[in-house]
C-alpha cells in the first residue's frame, strides 16, 4: 500500500484509530446482524432441516437392519431346513444300507445253508456206497 510517505505521528495515529473504530463497527453490525429475528429465524429452519434429515437417515438405518436381520432369519430357516433335509436324506441311506446289509447277510446264510446241505447229501450219498 502506498501512500503520502511524509505523514505524521499524529496522522497516522489517528488512521490506526478510525481503522479500529471501523473495525468495531463492523463487528457491532455482525453480531446485531447475527441476533436479529430473520438470522435466529434462518437458525431455526435450519436445524429443523438437519434434525429431519438425521431422522429420515436413523430411519433407513433401521428399515436397513430390519431388512438384514429377516434376510438373516430367511437364511438361517433355508440352513435348518437344508440341514434337516440331509438329516433325513442321511437317515434313509442308513435304513436302506441296513436293509440291504441284512439281506445279503439272509441270503448268504441261506446260500450257505443250501451248499451245507448239498454238501451233507454227497456225504451221505458216499457212506451209503461204502
């Protein structure tokens, strides 16, 4: 900034004084501006703003998790319901193996008590010969 290099002491002191007389009187203007009804007003609105934006962002939240925790329960029944399936698929499996393990077990001690009988017969079919 230039300006009028051969001021005085007394000039510049009072420059220094009106530039912090003007500067208060901003500030005095700034803070009536900022009490005023109009600026308490806008204040108000807009915390009536954000307070309705967090609630429409907490209800979201919770329409979220709402929707998770009946996904997870969704899930958590399908898994049960796989689970149960297998069970029974599994238990028939066993029943059937069972099953089939006691019939060949009956039809090997029949086929062994038909080569016992044969094999009694050729015997006695031998002793009688003698």
């Amino acid at each position: 900034m230039s300006g009028p290099k051969n001021t005085s002491f007394a000039d510049r002191l009072s420059a220094a004084a009106n530039a912090k007389k003007a500067q208060l009187e901003r500030a005095a203007r700034a803070r009536s501006a900022a009490e005023s009804p109009a600026a308490v007003e806008q204040r108000t609105a807009r915390e009536a703003v954000r307070v309705a934006r967090d609630a429409r962002i907490a209800e979201r939240a919770a329409t979220k998790l709402a929707i998770e925790a009946r996904q997870a329960a969704d899930l958590a029944a399908e898994a049960a319901a796989r689970e149960a399936a297998l069970k029974a698929e599994q238990e028939a499996r066993d029943a059937e193996f069972a099953e089939r393990i006691a019939r060949e077990a009956t039809t090997e001690a029949e086929q062994q008590a038909a080569r016992d009988a044969r094999y009694a017969a050729r015997k006695a079919r031998k002793r009688k010969g003698r």
